[in-house]
C-alpha cells in the first residue's frame, strides 16, 4: 500500500486542496454532517435520495491478529454534485482514498469520510479506499475471540443497526440495499462463511485465498462474513444446502442432526406459507461466542449465541423447542427483512413481531411441538403484558430520530405484543386471507425497502377492509386493555352476559376491537366440563353476547379462551374463585395455564396475597405434570424468592419458611420423576436455584464432591457450576475453595465466565468492590463485565449492595454519557439501586427528578426499577400475617 507522504506528492491531491481550498470560502445552503457517531433519519433520506444502485467490493486480509486491514471499492449512481457526501466508517486508520480515479488526502473524523462534490460525478461514482482497522471485542462490527482452551481466533461480524461501518466504508443505512463481492485471505486451516457460497479458494502458501460471487441486493445490516477454523458440519439431504459451524474446542456440545431436521422442516414450511422460494440458495448457522444478542438474521450465514445452545448432556424438550423456535424465528426474518426491508430503523417492530409471530406458527406446525403457542402464551407474552404495563409503555410504531435509537424501542412490546397483534390480525381476517396479504407483500416489495404502509396495504387488499382505525388502535397507541365477563344467571340460566373491556392501567384510553373465544364450565366430580365456547368479537366499553343467554349457569368463565386475543384478562369473582379452588380438575393444559396466570396477576396486582398464592401453589404444583406449565409456575416462584429475600427482616420467618418450602418440593419432586429426565432436570434445577437453607446448601454440597447421590441425576458442567454459584452465594464454608478448584479444572471461555458469575455473587464486600471497579473502569473484555454485573447483588445481599448504593445513583448520569448503549443495556438493569422499601422508591424518583438528559434507554431502566419497587412494597403489604 502507498504511504500518505506517497499519496501527497500525487499531483491530483495538490489539485483537490486547491479545491477544497476555494470551496471553503463559498457560502453553502447545506446544513455540515456533525460529527456525532450516528446518522439522523433526515440525513440517511437525504442521503438515498442522491444515492442509488450501489455495489461493494470488499477485500480482506485476515491472520487473525488484533487488527485487519482491507480494500473496498464502492460504486454508485449519484444523481447531483451540489453538496458533499459521506461515507461511513468507524475508527478506521485510512492508507489510500481514490475518488474516479483521483489519490485524495482523506477528509476523515473517526467517524466518516467527507467527499468533496467537486470530485464527484453525476452518474456513475467509484471510491477506493484501503485501510486498517482493530478488530470489535463488544459483539459489534467485525468481532474477535480468542478461546482460552486452545487459543484459536475466531471472528464473526454483527452489523445491526449500524455497525457494518465498524467493519467496511459504508452508505449505513438500511434503504440503501447493495451488491457485495466479497474476497478473504485468510489462514490454511480457517473456514469463511458469508451470505453466498464462495467460487474458489485458492492456495496461498500458508494462507488460502476465498473468492465468494456477488450477493443479491441486501442492506448493509444483513451482510455478514464469519471466519476462523470453525468446526463444520453439513447436509444436502433437505431442500437446499445447509451448513453448521461451531468453535472446535464446543464441538461435542452440538447435536448437529436437531439443527439440520429443523432447519429443513422450516424451510419447507415457510417456501410453501410465503410461496416464494427460499432466497439466498444455501443455509448456513455459526454458533459464536460472546454474542450480545439471541441470534441474527444475517442472509444466509445466521449467528446464534453459543451460550444459549451448548449442552454438556441431552438436551431437554425446552431446549429443543426453543433452538427450534429461534432457527425458525431467523428463517422467517430471510423473507421478511432480508428479501424484503424495513426503509428506516421505526420498522424494526415489524421485522421482529412478524418473525415471532411466523417463527411460533412454524414450530407449531412444523416440528413435534404442537404446543409452541402455550410456550408462548406462558413466557414471551406474559413479558409484554408486564412490559406494556410500566409506565414506559410506548406504541409498537414509534418515530426512531437516529440510528443511536434504533433498539431503544425493541423490547417485548415489539417482538411479543408485536407478535400477538400480528397473531390477533390473523383470526380476525382469517388465516387464508392474512396469508395471502402477506405473499402479496413478498411478492410486491422483494429485493426492496417497504413500509408499514406498505404491508397494511397488502393485507387490507387481501381483506377487501379498511384498515386504518385497527393500525391507529393497535400500532400507535400503547397499553393493554383488561377484559372481564360480566353476567347474571336466572335459575341454572344465563339471563345477561356481556364482556366489559377497561382502559389500560398506564393511562390510555384506546378501547380496542377484538376477536377472542369466551369459554363457559362448569363443576364436575373430577373436572372442570366446558359447557360451551362462543367466538365474539367485542369493541368499545361494553359488548353485550346474545348468543349466550339461555346457556347454563357457569362456575368459570373464561373470556380470552386458547388465547386469541392480547388482553388482560380479570376473572368475575366466581370464576376467580373456582379457579383458585379446582386447578387440579382443569384438563386442558391451555386453560390451566391461563388459569394459573389468573392467580400470578392477583399477586402482582395486590389483590391475593402473595403468601394465598404460595399455599395454592404448594398443594397443586406437585400435582402438575404438564412440562410447561411446571416452567411457567416456577418462574412465578423464582419472582416470589426474590420478593422474599428483598423484603428482608419484614417478613424474615416466613421468607425463610417459603424458601424452605420451594426447595424440599423441588427436591421431593427431583426424586418423584426418575425416569422422566425432562421433569426431572427442571425439578433438580429449581431445587438448585432455591436452596438457601443450611440443610439444602449442604446437601447440594454432597452431591458435588460426591459424598450423596440422586437417582437420575448425574452432574454435568453446566450443573456443577450451578451448584458452584449457589455454595458462594450463600457463603457455604469451603465454596470459595470449590470455585476455584473447578475454574482450575474448566478453563473453557463458560468456564471463565461462569467462574466470575461465582466469585462476584460472592457476599464480600471487598470482591465486590473490586469488580465495581472494573465495570466502572472497562477494565475487563465487556463479554466478562456483563457477567459480573448480572450477578453482583443479589436480593439477599441488600446490605452490601447498599454500601455503594447511593454512590451508585449519583454516578449513573455519569457512566450513562461515558458508555455506549450495548453497556448500558447491561449496566442499567443490574446496577441500579433496589431495596423493596419506600424510601428506595423515594431515592429513585428523586433520581429520576435529577437526571433528566439520561439516555432514553437509562431513563426507561431507572422510571421501571422504581415501579418495580413499587410493586414489590405493594406485595410485601398485602401479605397476611
């Protein structure tokens, strides 16, 4: 490469400066990029409205150092030369910057280039640009990892929302879709993997040469190239190619064949749901470490965090469903986002609620877990009702300013009330009709940018239906509405019924239209009969059902049944009274799990103690021998232990009573379902999360060295770290010797990073000041400071995490404007304050007074912990003595 003292002696360069020269005494009408790192909506419109038929030539050379360098030669139409034009880039060191043929001196901030119009055409452009760059260590851009097992570098990019500029010279923004022709020298024994299948590889000595054809059109978010000497597996069995990469030293923790027989099953199903066949010709997925995110929907090579899909034994039926449930969240995302794009980031809702939404049908449909939609219902939806219940609700569409806010907003009220929404528009256009508006959409808009317009147009044509007052009612207002029935009976007859539909507790007062089942039953001897269940769709305040008068006198009804609709229900005081009384003679598992969400709401809502729903839970929980439900009530129970350590000495014998009580009925239900290693594992693993009692602790403690044993039960990794955790959370004599024991012996990077998550839960101060100290500091790879910060105050520990506390809310404005938002995102929900007592709500609406330039990420954290306190001080209170 040329040196820039090279490039300055260029006569074209001497030429420019004398350009740039006069143009810097003209007056201009265009308002400067300012160099702030993110890119406005009004700057990226203005932009693709220059800007069009744009292709990149990317060029690597990678060996796996702290550092790569890179050619990219970029080409496009520009339609004027009278205001400049920027490029992004990010941190980048610039060696050459070729503009039509002319070295230029680059006009370059860190952030992007500057190009003088003067050297620019109208028509066809070409920039060169060579350069180098440090390698991303956040997840961001084009990522390294070293494994500590065997020290192989691995490499994998991430680009959304912005972040491709953190790898190439780029126009970043998603409306302005692109070719790529992509060539990587790299190491002999190094895998490269992007959105096309490569031509070549070509020998290099020690080094191979990757030639890959040009992409179809794609936004620079859905690009990606992934690199080092990942382990591969493939199959040609399937419809189209598929591909599974994995770090070597992780290999044996894959089970390749579930990959491969879902990720065909998927892509059979949704070629014949969207009727267009599937894109991007091959199909290829990278497990990748220190992902910040579940998974990405790059075109063609998707990344997933290997975190959540390594298993040291066979995977359960949970883990199954939910690799299943995410490769087909991704799938759908190759149609609806990569084949067809948001314009701007305010359509990021719409491509992750509709990959919910389709990703949830298509396990349903597609793979054994014809129940994906109770999974649903029992965990991502209860999540957006909790989410679109604070007082930070907000619209699924909202505005987006700039790329810095582009995930601002994504949150379960865009991927799962998006979902609903979308699942909710199904049954009230039909399921023929939906789909035909929705491969009306694909077939419209493929290869191109799109709107919400857009796709509510296709469907509403589908539909032959206006639309407009259900996009205004769904889409831009927020909050969830609560539905109750309301009837009278006349003898054993039903002589009135109607369904009242309330306004959303944060305030909003939209009443929307809805289509749901309500169900009627009744007492038997050993179940709950369903007398009777009636689709209706209701409106407005109230809503009067005819069709039910004259039905029999019902003990339960259920006016959401098999969950149609996204709406709180508020069971009538009979209903709620024979739910908490007959849950063990519901049969349908979809009802008994709404039934049990029924009594989860009363507690979060103070109106049944949170010590009633313990004792129910206590009599019936044993009972249950669905899988999911099980899940579902014992996450209610994971929230209760934590309201019970945070209320701490208020409640303290009864605290220590109810966690008691969750430990020894895990334990007994551990030893009760030998021989069903599904239930057996979630039973053992609660039993492990709730022992805080001496007995409990010591037990566990056993079972680690050996000296107890569990029928069924054998310790993998993954469990021994678990323990480990909880002996050094409670401070069990001999833990800390353990922890470090164990870390000696797993010296994998989850070894590394669960060794930490043990040693900061540690109750010691000086532990867990040195680790504030390194969060504070970056003075740790941001992948391990997540870890501590996740685990660094637990509920019990109130006193030490008090000690810092205060020095904690006066200094969060602080690292709010030092640290990015991947930092915050980590920082803010785990480091901020919590007590469980009044004079903590206090200390956080104070801050939240004081604070008003908080990013608006931070502020929704701070306004959210201080109703979550909120709610924890209402519990405590409504508990009877």
């Amino acid at each position: 490469m040329n040196s820039l003292r090279q490039i300055a002696k260029s006569s074209a360069l001497l030429l420019t400066i004398s350009w740039l020269s006069a143009c810097a005494t003209q007056p201009t009408t265009t308002q400067t990029r300012s160099d702030k790192p993110y890119l406005t909506e009004q700057q990226a419109m203005a932009r693709s409205a220059r800007v069009s038929n744009v292709s990149y030539k990317l060029q690597f050379n990678l060996d796996g150092s702290d550092t790569f360098s890179a050619v990219t030669d970029l080409s496009f139409q520009l339609t004027d030369t009278q205001k400049p034009l920027t490029i992004d880039l990010n941190q980048a060191t610039i060696t050459r910057l070729v503009i039509n043929g002319h070295p230029l001196y680059p006009k370059y901030n860190g952030l992007f280039l500057s190009l003088n119009p003067l050297m620019l055409n109208t028509g066809l452009n070409q920039i060169h640009i060579e350069y180098s760059r440090p390698h991303s260590t956040n997840g961001e851009g084009l990522h390294r990892f070293v494994d500590p097992v065997d020290g192989k570098v691995y490499l994998y990019s991430h680009f959304e929302p912005a972040a491709a500029q953190q790898m190439f010279p780029v126009f970043d923004q998603p409306d302005l879709k692109a070719t790529y022709e992509l060539s990587v020298s790299a190491p002999n024994d190094w895998q490269v993997i992007s959105a096309t299948r490569e031509t070549s590889i070509e020998p290099q000595g020690d080094r191979k040469l990757w030639h890959f054809p040009v992409s179809p059109k794609l936004s620079p978010y859905n690009f990606a190239m992934h690199a080092g000497p990942y382990h591969m597996w493939q199959d040609n069995s399937g419809k189209y190619p598929m591909r599974l990469f994995a770090r070597q030293s992780v290999a044996a923790q894959v089970t390749p064949q579930d990959w491969f027989t879902y990720t065909d099953a998927g892509l059979r199903f949704f070629d014949n749901y969207f009727g267009i066949a599937y894109p991007f010709k091959k199909y290829d997925q990278v497990l990748v470490p220190d992902f910040l995110y579940g998974a990405m929907e790059n075109a063609g090579a998707i990344t997933f965090a290997e975190g959540r899909f390594l298993y040291n034994a066979a995977m359960t039926a949970e883990q199954k469903q939910r690799l299943a449930g995410v490769i087909m969240h991704e799938m759908a995302h190759q149609w609806f986002g990569d084949l067809v794009t948001m314009k701007w980031w305010n359509g990021l809702w719409l491509n992750e609620s509709f990959a919910s939404f389709m990703g949830t049908l298509a396990t349903a449909k597609a793979t054994e877990f014809d129940y994906a939609w109770r999974s649903f219902y029992a965990g991502g939806k209860q999540g957006a009702y909790q989410k679109d219940s604070k007082v930070t609700t907000h619209p699924i569409e909202v505005p987006v300013p700039t790329t810095a806010n582009a995930f601002d907003n994504i949150d379960a009220i865009t991927y799962q009330k998006g979902a609903s929404v979308l699942k909710q528009l199904n049954y009230l256009l039909g399921e023929k009709v939906f789909q035909k508006g929705v491969q009306n959409y694909l077939q419209q808009y493929q290869w191109q940018n799109a709107t919400l317009q857009d796709f509510i147009g296709s469907l509403a044509n589908a539909a032959n239906r206006n639309l407009d007052q259900w996009t205004q009612d769904w889409l831009y207002d927020a909050g969830v509405n609560t539905l109750q029935a309301q009837f009278s009976c006349s003898g054993d007859r039903i002589d009135s019924f109607k369904l009242i539909q309330k306004s959303a507790e944060t305030g909003a007062k939209t009443l929307r239209e809805q289509k749901v089942q309500v169900a009627l039953l009744v007492k038997g001897r050993h179940e709950l009969h369903l007398l009777k269940k009636e689709p209706v769709i209701y409106q407005g305040a109230e809503t009067a059902v005819p069709s039910l008068i004259g039905a029999q006198c019902p003990d339960l009804v259920y006016p959401n049944y098999e969950d149609w609709g996204y709406v709180k229900v508020a069971l009538d005081p009979r209903s709620f009274a024979t739910a908490q009384s007959q849950l063990a003679k519901v049969t349908d598992p979809f009802l008994r799990s709404m039934l049990w969400q029924s009594l989860w709401d009363g507690v979060m809502s103070g109106a049944l103690p949170l010590n009633d729903y313990l004792d129910t839970v206590f009599v019936n929980l044993p009972k249950e021998q669905d899988y999911t439900i099980a899940g579902q009530v014992l996450a209610s129970l994971h929230t209760s232990k934590y309201w019970l350590e945070s209320m701490l000495p208020l409640h303290q014998n009864y605290s220590e009573r109810a966690q008691r009580a969750m430990a020894q009925m895990s334990l007994r239900l551990a030893m009760e379902t030998v021989g069903n290693s599904d239930m057996q594992r979630r039973w053992f693993d609660a039993y492990i999360s709730f022992a805080s009692d001496e007995l409990s602790l010591s037990h566990l403690k056993q079972l680690l060295q050996g000296d107890a044993t569990l029928d069924g039960i054998s310790l993998d990794q993954d469990t021994r770290w678990k323990i480990i955790s909880q002996l050094n959370r409670y401070n069990v004599k001999g833990s800390e010797q353990l922890l470090h024991a164990e870390a000696k012996a797993d010296q994998s990077d989850t070894g590394e990073k669960a060794a930490i998550a043990a040693e900061v839960i540690r109750p010691d101060a000086a532990i867990k000041a040195q680790w504030l100290r390194r969060i504070n500091d970056d003075a740790a790879p941001f992948p391990k400071l997540r870890i501590a910060m996740s685990n660094i105050y637990p509920a019990e520990q109130a006193a030490l995490a008090q000690k810092t506390a205060a020095e904690r809310l006066q200094n969060l404005a602080d690292i709010d404007n030092r640290k990015g938002r991947v930092f915050m995102r980590s920082y803010a929900p785990s480091l901020i304050p919590r007590e469980c007592t009044h004079s903590s709500v206090v200390n956080l609406q104070q801050a939240i007074k004081d604070n008003p330039n908080l990013s608006t990420l931070t502020m929704r954290a701070l306004q959210e912990i201080a109703q979550e306190e909120q709610r924890c001080v209402l519990v405590s209170e409504s508990m009877t003595q």
